[in-house]
C-alpha cells in the first residue's frame, strides 16, 4: 500500500458533516484522508436552506438544542475563520426567524426561556414592520432575532479550501465500497480506487451511510428523506427575514436569490424533482410574499437528507470495533448541528473532555 493513501484517520463522506469533522481532526494535528462518493458539499450540504436554527425547535429533543446552542455560539467566528482561511465568504447573515404558526406558543416559550434564547411574541403591527412583504399578516407571530443563516453552497466550497490548507487529502469520485477489519479493529476502506489504510476511520456519508455500515453488520436507523427546493432570482431589499408558515420557509440571500423549502418524502434514494413539488413550493412562496409573483424560478432541486427517528444525529465510537466512529443522522439540521457535532466527534476519537454528554447520541441499545 502508497504511503499516499495511509492516514491517520480517514473521514468517509465529503458533506458539511464530513468536512468539518475533518477539519476538526486537521486543527488537533492529525493527518486526515477524505474519501467521497462524488463531489464535496454536492448533496444534502448543498441543496438545503442554511438556517441556523431547527424549524419549530422547541419540538425537538434536549440533545438537538444542546448541539445547536453550541453550535451557533461560534457560527459568527466560524464564517470569519473560513473567509480568512479560504477567500470565500460563506455569508454568515443574522436577519432573525419570523414564524407565522403560533398554536404552540406556549411551549415555544418555555423551551426558550429554558434555553435562554430570545423569542417574543409579537402582534400584527410588528409582525408587517419586521417583514413588509408579507402577503397575510396574522394577528400574532413569534420572532427569533438571533437566529442567522448561512449560504450552504458557499460554506461547502469555504470548507472545501479550508481543509486543503490544512493538509487533508481529498479523494472525490472514490465510493467506498466496503470497510477493512482485522482482529485489532478497523484498518481501512476499500474503494473502487483500492484500499485506503488507516487505524481510525469515520462514517459520515450522510443518508448513505447506513448502508456502509450494513456490511459490517452494523443497524443504523438512518434513510434517506427527499427535500425539493426552488429559487427565486429576485432583487436585495424584496424579503428581509427568514420566514417560517406551516412548515414551508423562505430565505432570503444577499445578493436577491430567495429559497424556498421544503418537500419531505420518503422515497428512498430516489433524487429527482417533480413537477407537483414545484407547484406546491411555488403556492406557498406566493402565498407568503406576492411579490414573487414578478420574479422568475431561477432552479429547482432535490437532496436526500439522513433522517434519523428523532432527529438526533449518531456521534459515537463503535463499542467492539477499535477505531470505528460515526457521524450522521442530522435530518434537516445538519448546517446548524454540524460545528457540535464534528467537536464531539473529535473530543471521543481525541480522547478529549467532551463539550456535551456523549451518551444521548448512541444508539439506544449502547447506552448505559
């Protein structure tokens, strides 16, 4: 075997998760191989949204919010390291959450006062003065001036750079297609490129990583859940929040483009758009901002997101395989929990002081 595909730890899978995984690995010293189906940030990193923040989060589980409170406490320095890094500005912006659907404000406000994150119900007046395109204004709404959000293409392409600086090695186009063990644990990977050594390996391939891991006898509840998106061409100034109705939002970026999202559809690895998603999508956007009634769908798109049964993400050291690690799961969240969970994923295979319990994200029948 090339000394050239011998690591230290090689990461499988070149999304967010993946990338930041590495680069973590990367900072803490080690010498880090990538190895990706196809090409980095190309699937769920690159068709989703960017919001820092799970929709409607007070319905998720504690270890969602524990993983996203540390993740946006450093998303600010993260967008400035990545510019500096590699020349591309991954548009960190924090323009707030506007959410329309207001049935569940009180739990809204104890997960927040739980949490100690701003959220304040607001009446119709403020509701049109934080965001004058609307096209209905309800007689109460809940703002979220905290939350940001990051142009997700643009902080795939960031990280991409960031990483080569930092020494790792990418392998794109290289499947893997099975993993290597021997009687001390995991030595490997094999891909349609050879074999690729190494003592620690992490699983991050996102909704494919199941599958990897099936060879090896390994369950993990996580598929693939199909999300369409469109976008506008519009100009700066139209939309000046991210708003949030009935499960269906609108993001606007810097330069105009306006997203809107998205489909959930659980139809296996099947990824590709229809035309009823579209119209659906199109109704919503119109329904929420009239005025993008004058500006043309520039794309429409599909990914597959790695859903998991409560949108906890697994982060763990396999209990029997020495060097095995996984990281993946993270549903439609994976933007906003990505920074935590690349840090624990680092903390467990660095034998570090974690910075969140690491019990929550194992599989149910590893726990204690």
């Amino acid at each position: 075997m090339s000394s050239a595909r011998r690591f230290e730890c090689l990461v499988v899978g070149g999304g967010l998760i993946g990338m930041l995984t590495a680069r973590e690995l990367a900072l803490a010293g080690m010498g880090v191989g990538l190895v990706e189906r196809g090409e980095t940030g190309r699937e769920s990193t690159w068709a989703g949204g960017g919001i820092l923040s799970p929709l409607y989060p007070w319905r998720y589980p504690d270890a969602v919010t524990a993983l996203a409170s540390w993740s946006q406490s450093c998303y600010a320095r993260l967008a400035d390291d990545l510019k500096a890094e590699s020349g591309i500005d991954p548009e960190f912006q924090q323009n707030g959450l506007l959410i329309l659907d207001t049935d569940e404000a009180a739990q809204a406000q104890q997960w927040a006062d739980k949490w100690q994150r701003s959220l304040v119900l607001v009446d119709a007046q403020k509701t049109g003065e934080l965001e004058p395109a609307l096209g209905g204004i309800p007689a109460q709404a809940l703002w979220m001036s905290q939350v940001a959000q990051m142009r997700n293409p643009r902080l795939a392409q960031a990280l991409r750079t960031s990483i080569q600086n930092l020494g790792v090695k990418l392998f794109e186009h290289t499947p893997v297609k099975g993993l290597v063990l021997g009687e001390t644990g995991i030595h490997g990977v094999l891909t349609e490129a050879g074999e690729f050594n190494a003592n620690q390996v992490v699983i991050a391939g996102g909704a494919w990583s199941a599958l990897l891991l099936e060879s090896i006898g390994m369950t993990l509840p996580v598929r693939p859940v199909r999300g369409q998106m469109i976008l506008y061409r519009a100009e700066p100034g139209v939309v000046q929040r991210i708003v949030l109705s009935r499960d269906r939002y609108v993001i606007p970026r810097r330069d105009g483009r306006i997203l809107v999202g998205s489909t959930l559809e659980d139809v296996g690895f099947e990824k590709v758009t229809t035309h009823a998603a579209m119209q659906e999508l199109e109704a919503e956007a119109r329904r929420l901002i009239p005025a993008l009634a004058e500006y043309p769908i520039e794309h429409h798109w599909a990914g597959l997101r790695p859903g998991s049964p409560r949108g906890i993400p697994y982060i763990l050291q396999h209990p029997r395989i020495a060097g095995l690690f996984v990281n993946t799961g993270h549903f439609r969240n994976g933007v906003v929990l990505g920074p935590a969970s690349a840090r624990l994923l680092a903390d467990i295979l660095l034998q570090r002081e974690p910075i969140l319990e690491p019990a929550p994200y194992m599989l149910d029948d590893w726990r204690d």
